[in-house]
C-alpha cells in the first residue's frame, strides 16, 4: 500500500530529532507516512509556510503559536500546537571578554547556580548588554527575561534576533555579549572560539518546553486520521530518544549532510549532555539537559500556553487575562488525548497545572492509574498559576 506524503518543516537544532528519527527508524512508514522533511533557515520561515499550506506541520518554537493567537504576527488561518517536542536544550553563552571579565572576578563556571552565574554577570556585563535569541517569540527570550530579572538586572537588556545557525557570527562581529539558544549552535560557538557557556536552560527552569509540533487547525479538522498518524510516528520517535543508549545513535544521524550538516559529535553534546563549556576544553555534564518524552513531556499543558500568553501580553500591553483565555484554545489537549490514547500514552487527569510547583520528579493521577511529572521548578521559587 502507497505511503502518503507530508511535509514536515524544521529548522536544524538538536531538537529536531523526532522527526527525523520517526522518518529515519520507520516509525512514520509504520503509521502509513512518509516524511519529507524541508529545512528552514529562520522560525519566521517556518511559521510563514506552515500559515500558506506549503508544509503540514512544523518543529516549532512553543511560545510561537501564543504570539500568532495574540495578533502578534502576520494574518495566518489558526496554529495549534498539538505536542510538546522536547524540553530543555538550551544553553546561555558569553562572549570571550564577557568570561574572561567574570573569571578576574572570581566566577567558577560552575554551570549549575542560576542565581550566582545572573548575579555575577550583573556585575562583570557593560552598561549597554546585548543579548541574543532566536525569535521573539521563544522560551529562550522568556528564559532570559525571567532570570535576569530574578538576579537584579534593573535594566532590560536589548534583546536582538538572530537565527541559531548566525550566533556565534554575531558575537564574533561584536553584535551580541550574550545569547540563548538551542544546542548545537551554543557549542558550534565554543568549538570555533568565540563563546563560553555560563548555563544551561534547565538550571533556569527545571522543565522549560522549547518546540512543539505545530499544525493548521484546518488541517486537523480536516484531517483526523493523517494528524493522529503523525501524532503518534513523532511520539513513538520521542519515546525512542529519552532511552539513554539511543542518544548517540541519534547524533549519528540528525548530523548527516542532508539534515544538520554537522559533526556528530557537536551534536553528540547536547543530545548526551555532557557539554564542553569553553574553547580551554572545560566540560560539564548535565543530567537531562535536553528531555524528548519520559516525565510527561509531550502533554501540552494548557497552563504553559496561559503563562507564555501572560507574559507575552504584558511586554506588548495587551490584557493578559485576555491573552491567557485566548492562547490556551490553541495547544490542543483534546487532540493529544484523542490520538495517542491508544498509542499508550500517559495521560494526566487534568489539563492544567501549576506551573513551576514542583521541585522534585512527582507521581499524579493519570486517565489509568498514575504517571510520572518531571520537576519542573524555577531557579527563584517562581509558580504560575493559570486564570481560568
């Protein structure tokens, strides 16, 4: 029986192995699919083609769809983020007379203190900090504003986009201090010297949702039995990468040249975490620096979709009650439940929750017995709690 077509856009990040993988291991032929995959240069891009029908679904950044349900973007028909793809993967990188200005005053890199690495940059960055990220819309922009805000920083800093493959160009030519971004750009940029790691994502926030698979609300309306069958290929790839001995197979593959285009083993750390923090060699390993599946990553919370709405609308004077009740209609708890069901998913009793309450790993009640939530704790104690 022929295979059916879709397109599948992305932008080359570590996190873009689910779909790669399900096309790669079979798991998207097994549900009747055949993946063709269209990378991207720029989430703009992304979005723009997914809004024009050009592809059917995209690896997207999560607080993306929020800004397009806020009148932040251009005309598109409704995007609906239907799962979380990964959590994690980030990393905040400095430039070399940044670090080198935080060694003289005694920093240790230690790559695990949120407060005392914002605390210490707060003291060592120029009057005039710059700092890079993806998009404007991105939990990247969200970690940042969050955490130096938390460390004391009385002064926004001036937030510049730039796309993750163009970082370390961009502190190279003295654009940027600092950037945010999905690996493997972070390390592209210690490997060729311009850039060393302060912090990962997960130091920030335990559990911050970085992409989501992204789709045309007329699409899955129109299309119930293809959008489950992608579902379920991409959930199964999930499922694959959060097992340990997996990562470096991954690596192997999303690095090849029609994909990442890069070494394998650049991708190798931010899939197995165990990163190299400055071009002196430095590593640290981070326990789940990038998370695809286990702790029950690919529920689409409809509280994370009120808290990137929340603080979203208040940067750009929207309502944020407004904004919250909007957002949340468009990560799509039905469909998760509905499609992956009875692929054996865990699914939560509830579809929304107290975002940041939880500092340890914690068993809650599923639709069948229990399952397991990742922490999912902010750095400073921080919990949102989503207005209904």
């Amino acid at each position: 029986m022929p295979l059916t077509p879709l397109t599948l856009g992305y932008v080359p990040l570590i996190d873009a192995a689910p779909l790669i993988l399900a096309r790669e291991l079979g798991f998207a032929a097994e549900e009747g699919l055949e993946f063709r995959l269209l990378r991207q240069g720029a989430w703009a891009q992304a979005r723009d083609l997914l809004g024009a029908g050009v592809i059917d679904a995209a690896h997207m950044l999560a607080p993306m769809p929020v800004a397009q349900a806020l009148g932040l973007g251009p005309a598109l028909p409704d995007l609906d983020l239907v799962m979380v793809l990964s959590q994690g993967g980030q990393a905040v990188a400095i430039s070399q007379p940044l670090a080198a200005r935080l060694r003289d005053n005694g920093h240790d890199f230690d790559f695990r203190d949120a407060r005392k690495a914002g605390e210490a940059l707060r003291h060592a960055a120029p009057g005039r900090f710059r700092i890079g990220v993806p998009f404007p819309f991105s939990t990247q922009v969200e970690l940042m504003h969050h955490w130096l805000s938390a460390c004391g920083f009385a002064q926004e800093p001036e937030v510049v986009t730039v796309p993750p493959p163009l970082m370390a160009a961009a502190m190279a030519a003295g654009e940027v201090d600092a950037f945010c971004v999905g690996e493997p750009w972070a390390s592209s940029a210690v490997e060729q010297g311009v850039a060393t790691l302060l912090l990962p994502g997960v130091a920030i926030w335990a559990a911050p949702p970085e992409k989501g698979l992204v789709m045309r609300r007329d699409f899955t309306r129109a299309q119930p039995e293809l959008t489950g069958a992608l579902m379920r290929a991409i959930w199964r790839a999930c499922r694959w990468l959060d097992e340990a001995e997996n990562r470096d197979t991954a690596a192997e593959i999303i690095s090849r040249r029609e994909y990442l285009d890069l070494p394998p083993e650049l991708a190798e750390r931010g899939l197995t975490g165990r990163l190299q923090i400055s071009p002196m060699g430095e590593m640290r390993a981070v326990p789940d620096f990038v998370s695809f599946h286990r702790g029950g990553v690919n529920f689409p919370w409809k509280s994370l979709a009120a808290l990137f709405a929340q603080r979203i609308a208040r940067r750009h004077g929207l309502d944020p009650v407004l904004a919250m009740d909007r957002a949340m209609a468009h990560f799509r708890t039905d469909l998760y439940r509905m499609h992956l069901r009875e692929a054996g998913a865990a699914l939560p009793g509830a579809s929304a929750r107290l975002e940041g309450a939880l500092a340890v790993d914690r068993e809650v009640a599923a639709e069948k017995g229990q399952m397991i939530l990742r922490a999912d704790a902010f750095f400073d104690g921080a919990v949102f709690e989503p207005r209904f």
